[in-house]
C-alpha cells in the first residue's frame, strides 16, 4: 500500500456507505501490524496458512490463538479462511473465533451464479439459497459483479 493516508480516506468513505472493510489473508504478503491500527477496518481475515497449521503443532495454534486476541482487542471480527477439518472448527470455537469459512461448510460459489441467485431477482422470486458466497476482486468479473451490486453499472476493471 503506496499511500496509506489516501487509503485511509477512500477506506473511511467506503464505510460511510455502510460496507464493511476487512484485511484478507492476514499474515502473509502485505499485511502488516502496522495496518491494524491505522486503516479504518471491520474484520481480520485469518489466512488458511494459519488454520491448517493449528492442529499440527502448539506453535501453530499460538499464532493463530494470538491473531484472534490481538483482532479482538482491537474491536476487530475474526474470520478464520480456509477451515476444513472438524478439529480447526473445534480449536476455533474454544479461541472464540466470529466466522469461520472453508469446504467444512461448503465449495465456493461463481460469482456468476451468485449474481443470479441474488442480484438479479427480486428477493421474492429467488430460489432457495445457495449456501453462502464470498465476491471478491480478485478476479475481473467479480469486480465487475461488485460495481453493478453497488449500482455504478460500471463494466470495466
């Protein structure tokens, strides 16, 4: 992140709309502790690095029984990514984790099938839910699926 002081604005106006902000895959790559206390964010997304580690050794499970207490004391919500198993649900629970996603739950829905299920139609006419879903802007036709979600109607990156 080049200039954490723009981000900061663009972060704080995308919260005024009433849209949550959450740090992906936190501890790994850019995230950084520094982050935590200066971007205005809801949620500490907990990388599936972590979560599969925790039940293979203590030291596995101190880092991610850290994360979640230092989130914590920041006001932040906890979702743990990648939860496969039936210990990590349960090691999660006992740290107090808020949300927890991963094919212990369910596979990943398209974005496209998502758009269809939920965005497309009036809320009346949808069909039965599809289990959960996650959009994100990794890919080019998600971010094109989240601008018409938000109503810019925008078609390109």
């Amino acid at each position: 992140m080049e200039n954490v002081s723009h981000s900061i604005v663009s972060l704080r106006s995308i919260r005024a709309l009433g849209i949550t902000i959450a740090i992906d895959d936190f501890g790994t790559g850019f995230s950084s502790l520094s982050y935590l206390s200066k971007l205005p964010v809801d949620t500490l997304e907990i990388d599936r690095s972590f979560i599969a580690d925790m039940v293979a050794s203590t030291e596995g499970l101190t880092l991610v029984s850290v994360i979640i207490n230092l989130a914590h004391a920041l006001k932040l919500k906890v979702v743990a990514e990648g939860v496969e198993t039936d210990a990590q649900l349960r090691e999660l629970r006992l740290l107090r984790c808020d949300e927890m996603q991963g094919y212990l739950f369910g596979k990943a829905v398209p974005a496209k099938l998502f758009e269809e299920a939920y965005l497309t139609r009036p809320l009346a006419e949808q069909s039965a839910p599809i289990g959960f879903g996650l959009i994100t802007d990794n890919h080019v036709d998600d971010r094109r699926g989240i601008r018409r979600a938000l109503g810019d109607g925008a078609s390109t990156p």
